[in-house]
C-alpha cells in the first residue's frame, strides 16, 4: 500500500508540474520540511531549507513571467521540457523502497507522462487563445493554471485520491471538448 500511495501523490504533484513547473517542488518541499511527506533518502534535499528557498524564488518568477505577453508563450517551449523532467523527480523522490528499475520506471511512466499530458494541454489551450484574442485572455488561462497547481498539489498531499480523481475528470473533460470541437470543424 505504501508505493500505492506514493505513486498517487507523486502523479497528483507531477500533473500540477504541468501547469507551473515550481509550484509543486516548492508544496513538496514545504511537506517534506513539516513532515507531511516522506522522500526517499537521495531526494532528502528537497526538504531542506536552501531548496524551499530556491522553489519559492523559482515559484514567484514563473508566476510572474506567465503574466507578461509574449513570455508566456515562449515560457511554455521552456516548461514543457522542464515539467516533465520535474513530474519524474517528483515521483522519483516519493517512492521508496523498491528497486531502481521500478522507481524509475513508475516515475518516468506516471510522473513524467502525466506532467508532460497536462503541460502539453496547456501549450495548446494558451495557443488557441492567443489566436482567439490576440493574447488578451492569456492573463486568465495564467490565473487558471495556477490555481490548478495550487490545488492539485495541495490535494496531492492531503488526499491523493481525490487528486488523481480530479485531473481524471478534468482531463476526460478537456478530451471531450477536444473531440467536439474537432467534430464541428470536419462537418463545417
């Protein structure tokens, strides 16, 4: 149960990694230091006082850049990569007690996937609404995605289970607008 368990915090932070990559290294941080989370011993750094320094300094720039036009796209050719990377060592640092190949497979799979799936949406929601208003709702989407990362990694840490629920839904939903949409342009 306890890799199960780990393995559903590590997805809940890695989805909040795709939609700002710092806000959920600095929640694990913060839970880590509180002891509210528990990382495997070569991931002990994340719970030290330099790294929750660096992800708070980290966290207020990205937040700050996705409010600036222009930036906020370019910030996104960035940010997939980067959450992706962060999406596995957030999964990474949460499983403990299995073997190497496990550990890094369940987080490359499941957190960098997962991280990768929802940045990736965002990329093309921030596109589409770029070109529907010339960047003047790209302000909006920002607040909307962080306070999904907000969210999520709090949910993540508190009751997993209802993270992975939520970005279920949430992705079900946006596949399903997706599919719609894609359905209106082919009989139009």
């Amino acid at each position: 149960m306890d890799i199960f368990l780990s393995v559903l915090i590590g997805i809940g932070l890695s989805a909040a990694c795709g939609f700002r990559v710092f806000v959920p290294l600095l929640v694990l941080s913060l839970a880590s230091i509180s002891g509210h989370a528990h990382l495997a011993p070569e991931f002990n750094w994340f719970g030290s006082y330099p790294a929750l320094i660096a992800f708070a300094v980290a966290t207020v720039l990205e937040i700050a850049a996705y409010y600036l036009p222009v930036v906020d796209n370019f910030l996104d050719t960035l940010a997939t990569p980067a959450a992706v990377i962060a999406g596995t060592l957030v999964t990474a640092s949460l499983v403990t007690d299995t073997s190497p190949l496990l550990k890094w497979s369940l987080a490359l799979i499941a957190g960098g996937g997962t991280a990768g799936l929802v940045q990736s949406t965002t990329v093309v929601a921030r596109a589409a609404l770029t070109a529907a208003t010339g960047g003047l709702a790209n302000p909006m989407l920002a607040t909307l995605e962080l306070g999904g990362a907000i969210l999520t990694s709090v949910l993540a840490i508190i009751v997993p289970l209802i993270a992975i629920i939520l970005i279920a839904t949430v992705g079900c939903l946006v596949g399903l607008w997706l599919l719609l949409r894609r359905g209106r342009k082919a009989t139009a």
